[in-house]
C-alpha cells in the first residue's frame, strides 16, 4: 500500500482529479478504455468536480458504481444524484458510458446479477476494473461492506445486495472484483477515520476495509485522518 499525506480534504480531492485523469489517459493510451468505479462521500464530490476540469479522454471512459442505497431516483441519498450533479452534468458522457446500479428494481437479487453481467459485458469474464475509488467508514466499512453482513463472505458474486445499514438496503461490488482492479484508490479524509485508517494500514483483516487487497492500492489521506502535522509524505509498505 502507498499512502499519501496533504493537507486537507481539498488538496486530497485535488490530487485524487489528478490520479484518475492519469490513470484514464493511460489506459486509453494502452486498452483503448478506461473502466472506474467511483464511491460516495463529501470529499469524493470536490474530487469529482475537480475531475471534470481535468484532461479525460471522455469518449472512451465507462463508469460503474462501487455501492449504492436502495432509495428512488434522485434522492438526496442516492450516490448517483451526487454524481450527476459534481460529474456527469459536467463532462460530455453518453448515457451508455454510466453504468448505473438497478437499485429501483423489486427484485435486488436478480438486480445484482444483472449489474454483474453488465461489468462482464463492460471489463471482460472475469471483470477487471481500471480503477476503483473507495472510502473508509468510521467503523471500518468500505463500499457497502459493512461489519456483520453476509456480503463479506460472498466469493462467487461480484456484485450483492446487503442487508439494512444506516436505514437503507444497499447494492455492492463485493471483493473478488475489488480486488481485481488494476488500482483501488482510497480517499480518507477527517479526524473521524483516524483510527480506522490506522488499522487498514496495519493490514487489520477484522475490519471489512482491511480485506481488500493492498498490492497495488494508494490511500490518499488528510492531516486529520493521520492524525499527524507534518508535510506531504509517501510511505510504501
């Protein structure tokens, strides 16, 4: 794992804009696609917005949903709604570039296993995603893997649904495609994560976030969430 220390969360969303446009432009460059994956969360929208500023080959982009709530079109409480308004609505995507998760759908579990031929169709058998954007929860949850559910043992399903958390049913990539991808970039940011972000580097496996595969992830982490004042740094371990 790498870890990158800044400042605060807008230099984090900054340098985030910056990873992904690069990692799209090679990418590109090399496969002829780019394939992300792309979480909520407050300083996931600055990075966003700051992405659509970004030099992105846009015509070859294709972008999927890490997790989302099961809750209608729009709501505030959708990952989706945030997306549109910080990405989508800015930057020139057609429809069949934006993989929306079907979590409008009677039947979440035939849902799920049609998001998941949808990722085949997209990123191949078995899928493998360029990029995928994570968070990490004050208790450890990362996507919608979250303490106690079901979903963390599931090894044959990309994608799942949970049961209720914070309120809401949820959809999920689940780890076998997780960690697959050829980055996962973690975004890790206020004081609330310290001692959450303390264990995923120390590679603690009881924390649903510590089950992902490390080999080729980088954290890009705020002052806060370190819990440390010192100058931007880059730690490899």
């Amino acid at each position: 794992m790498n870890l990158e220390l800044h400042a605060n969360e807008e230099t984090v969303a900054q340098r985030g804009a910056r990873i992904i446009a690069a990692d799209a432009r090679a990418a590109v460059a090399t496969r002829g696609r780019f394939i992300a994956a792309f979480s909520g969360g407050h300083t996931p929208w600055l990075m966003f917005r700051a992405l659509a500023a970004e030099d992105v080959p846009w015509q070859a982009v294709h972008l999927v949903q890490v997790d989302e709530r099961v809750a209608p079109d729009g709501s505030a409480e959708r990952n989706l709604t945030h997306l549109r308004e910080t990405l989508f609505d800015h930057v020139p995507l057609r429809p069949d570039q934006v993989m929306a998760m079907p979590v409008e759908s009677a039947d979440l579990d035939a849902a799920a296993k049609s998001y998941a031929s949808t990722l085949q169709e997209v990123a191949g058998s078995p899928a493998v995603l360029d990029l995928v954007h994570l968070g990490l929860g004050p208790d450890g949850h990362t996507a919608s893997l979250v303490p106690g559910d079901p979903v963390l043992d599931i090894t044959d399903a990309h994608v799942a649904p949970t049961r209720v958390y914070q309120g809401r049913r949820r959809m999920t990539l689940t780890y076998p495609v997780l960690n697959r991808a050829r980055r996962i970039l973690w975004v890790v940011t206020g004081s609330e994560k310290r001692e959450m972000l303390a264990r995923l580097r120390n590679r603690d496996m009881s924390i649903p976030a510590g089950r992902v595969c490390q080999d080729r992830a980088l954290v890009l982490a705020d002052h806060a969430a370190a819990g440390t004042n010192d100058e931007v740094i880059h730690e490899q371990h």
